[in-house]
C-alpha cells in the first residue's frame, strides 16, 4: 500500500506541479522575449528573469527543507532526518550552481559597443567592426561572434534580445553561417536531432551524480550511494538519448522511401548540392531539423503539402506523396508552413533570423 501511495504522490507531483512549472517557465520566457526591446542600438542578450528566478527560488526550497527539518526533530536527527538534511543542502547548491551558469553569461550592446560577460564572470569588449563572422548553432539554441579566427563571445539564444543581435548582424553585414560545416548525411542529421537532448539528459545525470557524491561524503551511506552513479549515467546520459532516436528515425526511414522510389543515394544527392550543416532549402530539396525532427523531402516526390495543424502531440501536416501515399510529418509549425510555402512557390531559404525565430518558436 505504501508503495502505490509513493508512487501516486510521486504522479501527483509531475502533473500538478513539474508539468505547470515548466510551461510557465516556457510562458513566462516567450512573453520576455515577445515583449524585449525593437531597438538594435542598446539592447541586452540574457538568460530571461524567469528562468533565473525559478531556479533560484527552487534552490531556496530545497535550503528551507533542510531548515525545516532541523526545526521539527530539533538537534535529535534520526538516521532518515540526517539524510534528508544533507539531500536539502545538495540540492540547493545544485539549484544555486546552475543559476549562475544561466544568470552570469550576458552580452551588451550599446552603439557600435559589445560587451560580452561568460560564464566565469570575465569581461570582453569590442565593436561591430571589429567582428568578422557569426556562427549559428540553431539546433543548439546559441550563436558565437568572431574577431578574425578567434572567437570573441558566445550567446544563448534562448536569451532576451538574442533576435535583436541577429537583426544588428544582418544590418551591420557581418555573415552568419551555420556552425555544422561537414556535408548532410543521414547519420549526421539524426546526431543533430538529437545532441541538444543528450546534452540535457548528460548535464541532468551530471547533476544528480554530484548531489549523491556530496549526499555519500556527508552520510553514513558512502559507498553504497557512489554505486548509483554509473547507472544514472548509463539510463540518463545513453539509454534516454538512443530511446529519443525514436524522433529524427522517422524523417530518416522518410529519406529511405524517397531514395528506393526516385533511385538516388542521399548522401551523393547532398554532394551534388555542396550541402554542408544541417539544412537545406533549395530548388530540389527541403531539408530542416524542428523539434528533434528531421523534415527532408525531395521536390519530385511530394504531390500534396496540406496546411498544418495543432494537436495534442505537436503541430502537424498531411503530405501526399507521388505514389499516393499519405502520411502525417510533425514539425514545429514555421517548418510545416515553411515546407508548404516551399513546395508551392518553390525556394524559400529562410535567413538567420528566421531559423533562429523558428528555434525559439519551439520551446516556447
């Protein structure tokens, strides 16, 4: 009986607290985003308040449950109270840690004027003539400014502004690249699919590894907690991630029919083209990553693009292939009405700016 009180606590909690934390965290950043200054002369790129203010609210949580603790069993902790204290105090330094890696990194402009702060807290200037490129990491959220071949800075774009900067980039003239340089083959599309996630996933294992090394240092478990480690990182860090292969494998086997039904090879098609990164929009191919998906389609072999449309797993669209097929393709709904626009009145290379609005379009 305990056991399924556990675990329905356990369901409780994700649905009525994780889940609504989470979407007004993704609320609350779009809004910061839609509602951030026009201007492209003085403008701040930043992690937005929101984030920063829930992590550092869950930090103080975590400190206060430990407190809490302490206050209710007074000085005669118990072996479970003991445990539960130093769980308090790991949490909040894990919550504390992770909001100065979001809340210290920010770039300034003013003017002609950069100023970029990273993560450790060192400072940099420049102007925008002295930067000679941009990279943009659309599939993970960041661009980086260069000064020649040296980096300068780089910036989340899931930051205040971050549109703002690559407004001011286009104005100035200053080319923006994609940061993927190897030619598109399959393998290499469902990688980018998936990295940002097995990143996450990485960082999270990361995390509760530290919170059970400080836990098994402060506690008489040793240990007994230190043997968890490895197999938080071989479920969260690998397990997880090759379970999200799920996502891009379906614009892959997509790739596959296209290849057996016109007799081509992918990875030739792409040379021809001099493809490089991860997308390509041109007179015969539409290829694009959104939200761990890959949406790869060769002109000839589309008949119908349906306009796209919401659901309760994602927006969607019906696509009608030239042997009558029809099949649905998820995608953020920029991609969907991009591809659509695509098929119909033929290329439609979107722009930094644009690729970057689509990225942020998906997490928000």
């Amino acid at each position: 009986m305990s056991n399924l009180l556990e675990s329905i606590l356990r369901v409780a909690m994700t649905v009525f607290i994780v889940g609504p934390l989470i979407a007004w965290v993704a609320r609350r950043g779009a809004r910061e985003r839609s509602e951030a200054t026009d201007s492209l002369d003085c403008f701040t790129v930043r992690m937005p308040a929101a984030i920063r203010v829930i992590l550092a609210c869950c930090a103080v949580a975590f400190e206060l449950l430990m407190l809490a603790v302490y206050v209710w069993q007074g000085v005669s902790l118990g072996e479970w109270d003991h445990e539960l204290v130093w769980f308090g105090h790991a949490m909040a330094l894990a919550g504390m840690s992770i909001w100065a890696l979001l809340s210290i990194p920010r770039l300034d402009v003013d003017g002609d004027r950069i100023a970029s702060r990273n993560v450790f807290g060192a400072r940099r200037e420049t102007t925008f003539s002295n930067i000679t490129r941009a990279t943009l990491h659309a599939q993970m959220m960041g661009i980086d400014l260069y000064e020649g071949e040296r980096k300068f800075c780089s910036i989340s774009l899931e930051g205040v502004c971050s549109l703002n900067l690559i407004a001011r980039l286009e104005e100035e003239g200053i080319e923006i690249s994609d940061a993927v340089e190897a030619p598109i083959t399959k393998a290499r599309l469902c990688w980018a699919a998936i990295k940002p996630l097995t990143i996450v996933f990485n960082g999270m294992a990361l995390v509760f590894s530290l919170v059970i090394a400080f836990m098994a240092f402060f506690t008489d478990e040793g240990m007994r907690l230190l043997v968890l480690v490895p197999f938080l990182f071989l479920f969260i860090g690998v397990a997880l991630p090759l379970f999200m292969l799920s996502m891009p494998a379906r614009g892959i086997l997509e790739i596959g029919r296209q290849e057996r039904e016109l007799g081509f090879v992918f990875a030739d098609e792409m040379a021809s083209h001099g493809a490089t990164g991860t997308s390509l929009v041109d007179d015969d191919w539409f290829i694009e990553i959104s939200n761990a998906r890959i949406v790869a389609f060769r002109r000839d072999y589309l008949k119908k693009v349906a306009a796209h449309e919401g659901s309760e797993s994602g927006d969607r669209c019906a696509v009608t292939a030239v042997d009558g097929r029809k099949f649905k393709v998820y995608a953020a709904g920029s991609t969907l009405e991009d591809l659509r626009d695509w098929f119909r009145s033929g290329t439609g290379k979107r722009g930094a700016a644009d690729r970057a609005g689509a990225a942020l379009e998906a997490i928000g």
